[in-house]
C-alpha cells in the first residue's frame, strides 16, 4: 500500500503515514518547497547539470501539496540521491539535498 497524505497537524508539522505507521516530520510542506526551491538555485550556480534533478523534487513537492496526494517517495529520494551523488562533500548543495530529505522523510 502506498503512502497517503492524511493532513496537517498543529504546529506546521504535516503526517504521512502508510500500513498504519504515522511519521510526522518536522517541517510543513511550505518549507519543504522553499529548501527544494533553494537546492535548484544553488545547483543552478554549483552544478547545473544536476539543477534538473532538484527542480523535479520541486516540482513534485508541489504538486503533491497542490492536488492533496502523498510524495512519490520513491522518486524524490533517487532524484535527491543522484544529487549527492554529485556534489562536493561540505558543499552547501549537499547541506541543502540531505535537508529537503529531512523535511519530507526520505
């Protein structure tokens, strides 16, 4: 069974939950999209061949919130993976890649 997006909670936390886990991560579905829209500029100007792949995570971090529906999990974690795999360890992308993670749970 795949995730579903059962609302927001008191706080700005959002919950997620699938096979009856509930996993409440600690920022709202806002700032998610602002760290995922941060992560496009500075790959824009650290490694643009990888800007693509973090605009798709913003682009699905929107469109999740949009149409009310789960993250395709799947999806975000290998786009944000083959960003990590990119960049410098220290660098502010990487810093950027492992919060968007953070920020929605993968």
């Amino acid at each position: 069974m795949g995730d579903i997006n059962i609302g927001s909670v008191s706080g700005g936390q959002h919950q997620w939950g699938a096979n009856n886990t509930q996993n409440n991560y600690g920022s709202s579905p806002a700032e998610a999209v602002r760290l995922a829209g941060e992560l496009v500029r500075q790959l824009q100007t650290e490694h643009p061949g990888l800007a693509g792949h973090a605009e798709l995570v913003r682009s699905e971090l929107v469109s999740a919130q949009e149409e009310g529906r789960a993250l395709h999990q799947g999806r975000v974690r290998r786009w944000l993976d083959t960003i990590q795999a990119g960049v410098g360890t220290g660098s502010a992308a990487l810093a950027l890649a492992q919060a968007v993670g953070g920020a929605v749970g993968v």
